[in-house]
C-alpha cells in the first residue's frame, strides 16, 4: 500500500484516499473502476434477485420497466467514463445486462442470449457505452447539446489540402484523438 499523500492548507491537513466517489462514480487511485463495476454489479444482482423472486406475477411489459428502472440505469449512467474498459471489467458488467435479459425473457439458464439481446433490442454493454459516446457527440454537432459539450469539440482543420477535409472530421484536444 503507498504512502499516504498529505496537503496542509491553512491550518487543515487533507489526506489523500485511494477513491473517491463523485455523482454515483467511484474512482480509484489507477482509474481502473474496479471498484466502481463491483459497486453496480452488487446493486443490479440485487435487485434481479428480488424481480425473480416476483416475475411469475408480472408481464414481460412490466418487467422490462422494472429492469430498466433498477438495471440499465445503473449501467447507462456515466458509462461513456468507461469507454476503453478492460474486457474482464465488461465482461462483468455484461453478466449483469445477461442476467437481466434471461429474466425479462423468461429464458433458460443455459440459453444462448445473444438473440435474446437482439429480440428487446438491447446493446451490449461495449456497444452501449460508444453509442452513448457517439450520441452525445451528434447531438453536439447539430447543437443539441448544452454549449459547455459542444465547446469540447473542434474541427479537424489539416495544416494541407487533404481529401477527408470535406468529411468533417473532429479532433478533440484534451485527448489528441480523432473521431
């Protein structure tokens, strides 16, 4: 374990921590989110287990509501912080929206849920964090967006005549990475 980091300001005295906690985000010291994807699968497998215990009295109608209230919620929010992630962290996070597709769909334990993903038109869970990521960046493009988003984005402008300069490409510079 490091050696814990201390700020004095005036006469307060602020230890550094291995994570913090912002807006439902755990970040940790590496920026791995491991404990963050814990914190969401603990939370989801808990409430799937309980809509199991009551899926033979609810709809499918029904139980999809309740999936997305408690499940997709926690894995849609501020999941564009882990575009990137390591597979065997999404892989854990995936187990979870699997869970939830068996249970909305009735399915069989071992059934293949591939299809049962395409049947209620959910992403999985890498494809639903570059979607969020791309929706935000349309919506940013066409000034939907709040102006402090659009303001991240600039034109990618080349220093010469190139043939993709007509295709508006973007460059976003806190990251050097071209969209």
């Amino acid at each position: 374990m490091p050696a814990v980091q201390e700020i004095s300001v005036v006469s307060e005295t602020i230890r550094s921590s291995q994570k913090a906690r912002n807006i439902a985000v755990t970040y940790d010291n590496h920026v791995l989110f491991n404990d963050h994807v814990a914190s969401i699968c603990k939370s989801s497998f808990y409430h799937l287990r309980n809509i199991s215990y009551i899926r033979k009295y609810l709809s499918s109608t029904t139980t999809e509501i309740l999936v997305h209230a408690f499940i997709s919620s926690k894995l849609d929010n501020c999941n564009s912080l882990l575009y990137g992630l390591p597979n065997y962290q999404a892989k854990k996070l995936q187990h979870v929206q699997n869970a939830a597709a068996s249970i909305v769909s009735l399915s069989r334990k071992h059934e293949h849920i591939t299809p049962i993903l395409l049947h209620l038109h959910w992403l999985p869970i890498r494809y639903r964090i570059e979607f969020k990521i791309l929706l935000v960046t349309y919506e940013a493009l066409n000034n939907l967006a709040p102006s402090y988003i659009r303001d991240l984005l600039t034109p990618y402008v080349p220093s010469r005549q190139l043939r993709p300069s007509s295709k508006n490409l973007l460059m976003i510079p806190h990251f050097n990475l071209k969209i």
